[in-house]
C-alpha cells in the first residue's frame, strides 16, 4: 500500500524569450497541518528549462529533513529527466546519447544538484498538463512569471 505524501511541491518555470529572462515558482504543501510555502526567483538570462529544474532545485532545498515528497510538474523534461534520463547520465558519467555519440548532459550542473536533492527523499512524479486551469500549477506559472518580472524586463501577460 502507498503512503500519502508528507508534503506535495507544485513547480513551475518560465522564460521571457528562450533564452532570455527567466523565473521559476513553487508551492510547497503539507496537507497535514495546511502549512504553505510559495517561493519565486529568477536569473536575468536563462532557458526554460533551466528555470523548471530550479523551480524544483529550490523546493527541495527548503526541507530540513528526508521528506516523502510528491513532485507535480507539467514539465516533461524534469520529469522524464529525473525517471528515465538520469541512471543512464550518471552511468555514461553524465553524457547523454545523441545518434552514435555522447554529448555532455544540458544543464549538468542542476541535474546533478537534483540528484544529490532526491537521493535525500522519497520523491513521487505527478504531470499535469500546463496552462490547463490546474490551480496550483495556474499559480506556479505566476510566480515564475513573478520571477522574470523581478529580474527587471518586461513581459507580456
């Protein structure tokens, strides 16, 4: 039987131009007590993708302790990543496969931060389709936009 998590960490990431300037948000949840925390931030020039792995980077960080964590994205790239990608990184000593040859992983530097991260937890994945009225994953892509706003430059709404 699986247990329910301890806490859910809604991510989101956004990019104004890709690349460009970029922010990424989250929400983290402990249903038990009802306790929230929302966070945003933002580097002036970024990829998308980049701000979604931050996004979750910077959710995990916030736990203080090994956390059964449900992680809710609606970025493929996170979580494909993180289920089918990584092992196979880490075994190719963070290559990855492209046609015959092996090509340094994008992002490394993050994919390795999210790994030392998730060995910490117990970490379940959950897509939702963005831009779907999902509200939690609505409110995300706020404060990632939040985040890109920060950084200075317009964007559009």
């Amino acid at each position: 039987m699986e247990h329910p998590s301890e806490v859910i960490l809604f991510t989101d990431g956004a990019c104004s131009g890709n690349p460009g300037p970029g922010g990424w948000g989250f929400i983290l949840r402990h249903p038990q007590s009802g306790k929230e925390i929302e966070r945003s931030g933002g580097e002036a020039n970024t990829t998308n993708n980049r701000m979604e792995l931050l996004a979750v980077i910077e959710g995990l960080k916030t736990l203080t302790r090994p956390t059964s964590v449900e992680l809710v994205s609606d970025s493929k790239y996170v979580l494909q990543g993180l289920e089918e990608w990584m092992p196979g990184w880490k075994k190719r000593g963070w290559k990855r496969k492209e046609g015959n040859q092996l090509k340094p992983v994008k992002n490394v530097e993050l994919w390795q931060e999210l790994d030392i991260l998730t060995a910490k937890h117990q970490v379940r994945f959950t897509h939702v389709k963005g831009h779907a009225g999902h509200p939690e994953n609505e409110r995300c892509d706020q404060l990632a936009r939040r985040g890109i706003r920060e950084q200075g430059t317009g964007i559009r709404e």
